[in-house]
C-alpha cells in the first residue's frame, strides 16, 4: 500500500513538474511575443510619424508653389516682364495663326484685332 501511495506521489509530482514547465514556457513564449509586438508597434509609429512630418513639409512646398504661382499670374506683372523681353502688342495689321494638336488638318487664321471676328481657314 506505501508503494502505490509512493508511486502515486511521484506521478503526480512528475505531472506537477510537467506543469511548471510547460506553464514557464508558455509564459516565457507570451513574454516574448509580447515583447516582439512592442517593437513592432514602436517601429510602425516610427514611420508614422515620419510620414506626418513629410506631408508637412510637402503641403508647406505645395502652399509656397501655389504662392509662387499664384504671383506669377499677375498680368501686370506678366506684361512688365515682356516688356523688358522686347515683346509689344500685336496691331491690326498683323495675322494670328492658330493650331490645334487636335486637329491636324485645320489651321485658324485672325486678325490681330479680332473685333469683328473674322476667320479664315487654310
């Protein structure tokens, strides 16, 4: 009877230790994990806000483009600049040819002075 109470407490201590071990490693691969997925999430903020700092930068570029362009639009401005380039008013003796991409075949001719709207088409 000791023998099989022996045998009993030694199963259930092998079973005990069994236990503790494959709890220990459960913990320690969760430990893990957890850990893993830390630096995971700390990297992805990383380049988050790396990113949120270059869409700053370009939406600042961009507002500074649209300035730049936008006083580069000034016709007062655009007509001093080809003054200074030689440039003059075309007057009414003079032809305006335009050409389309679109339409290969069709040339517009008008008039420098295109009140009356006259066309003529080569």
């Amino acid at each position: 009877m000791n023998r099989m109470r022996e045998s009993s407490r030694e199963r259930e201590r092998r079973t005990s230790r069994a236990l503790m071990i494959a709890f220990a490693l459960v913990l320690f691969i969760g430990v893990f994990a957890q850990i893993a997925m830390m630096a995971k999430l700390s990297g992805q903020n990383k380049q988050v806000v790396q990113t949120q700092k270059e869409i700053k930068a370009l939406s600042a570029s961009a507002d500074n483009l649209n300035l730049g362009l936008s006083q580069y639009h000034n016709l007062n401005r655009i007509a001093a600049r080809a003054q200074q380039l030689g440039m003059e008013q075309p007057d009414e003796t003079q032809l305006r040819v335009v050409n389309l991409p679109t339409v290969i075949d069709s040339t517009s001719t008008q008039s420098a002075d295109n009140s009356g709207a006259e066309e003529m088409i080569d």
